[in-house]
C-alpha cells in the first residue's frame, strides 16, 4: 500500500512494450476501487488490464504473451503459484505485485510463495506516516476485522516496524501512535 508497486508494474511493463514485447496485464476482478479494465496506481498512471475471477483463467489468456503482469496479486488464491511457475516455464517473464503482509503484520498468501520460487524479489517501501522512517505495515485505521478491506488513504497508512501497532483481534478501535517515540531524521529519499 503507497510503496509504488504497482508504478514498479507500471514502468517495468511499458519498458516490455517499448522493446516489442507482447506484454498482458491483469488483476483480479474484486479490486474495482477505479477502474474495471486498468491497473491504475495510486497517481493515475494507467495501463490496461484484464478482470479475471480466477488465476487459471490467466493462463488461457496469456498464452501469446511474451511478458504477464499481474497486480494486486494478494487477492488471488494459492493457485496463482502453479499458474506463475506454468507461465514462467513456458519462457514468458512473469512481473507479479502484491502486498506481502496482510493488516495483522502476517504473510499474505500467496505472496510469500511467489517470492520463494521467484528469481528476482523487489521489496518497496512507502513512508511511515507517523515517523517518516521507511515503511513495511499497512496500518489499518478502521475496525474492521476481515483480511480483504480494498481501500485507500481513508482505511490505511503506511507504519515502519516500530510504529506499526497490529489491531487487536478482541479490542475494538484502530491504534493509536505512540505517543512517546520520538521521530528519527526522515530517510534520504535515493
Ligand atoms: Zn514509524
């Protein structure tokens, strides 16, 4: 959430389409926060996807492709991993984003799958809204209890490690920051 993933997807598959390679995009059909056909980022940045409802359905559709993206790739189930594995057997390159961690600081399946029979791994941060620190919680700000709350600015803020203060499954409202940490020097930005 906020870290750029999906401007990451973004840039790496309009370099694919730069170098004429066949690129398809998708996500599943739940995240219909914008748009129903594009994966759009956080700052408008678009490009087209296709909805699916199933990760097999990926492999059907991307037969022809050279390059597969596929966003928002926490909200499909573990078979995303065999459709990945499948596809990049085949000899396409296979770009996957998704959040690693759920609300609850836990691993979000099938992220931490993908990540361990992946070649590459490129893990974003966003900024800690409280400290400025980097940033590897989504600190959600509602009392909702369900692992798949779609939403943005209004129901998450990205928390470093320290700041971040995983809801209390029995306790009702959203945490607070702590109120005596002392923030450190934000980050240089690279
Ligand atoms: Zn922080």
């Amino acid at each position: 959430m906020f870290s750029g993933k999906t401007e990451e997807l973004i840039r790496r598959l309009r370099r694919a389409q730069i170098a004429r390679q066949r690129v398809e995009v998708f996500k599943p059909c739940m995240d219909r926060r914008y748009s129903e056909t594009d994966v759009v980022s956080h700052d408008e940045n678009a490009l087209r996807s296709t909805p699916v409802e199933t990760a097999e359905q990926i492999l059907l559709l991307a037969a022809s492709a050279d390059v597969v993206g596929i966003d928002e790739a926490q909200f499909f189930d573990m078979t995303l991993v065999d459709v990945c594995q499948q596809l990049a057997n085949e000899g396409k390159r296979v770009i996957v984003a998704g959040l690693d961690q759920d609300y609850l600081g836990r691993p979000f399946e099938p992220i931490p799958q993908l990540m361990a029979v992946a070649e590459y791994v490129t893990k974003l941060h966003a900024i800690c809204a409280v400290c400025g620190a980097p940033a590897n919680h989504s600190q959600r700000l509602t009392n909702e209890t369900g692992r798949v709350l779609l939403g943005a600015a209004d129901r998450y803020e990205p928390r470093c490690r320290r700041c971040f203060q995983p809801p209390d499954r029995s306790a009702t409202p959203a945490a607070a920051p702590l109120s005596t940490h002392v923030p450190p020097t934000p980050p240089m930005e690279p």
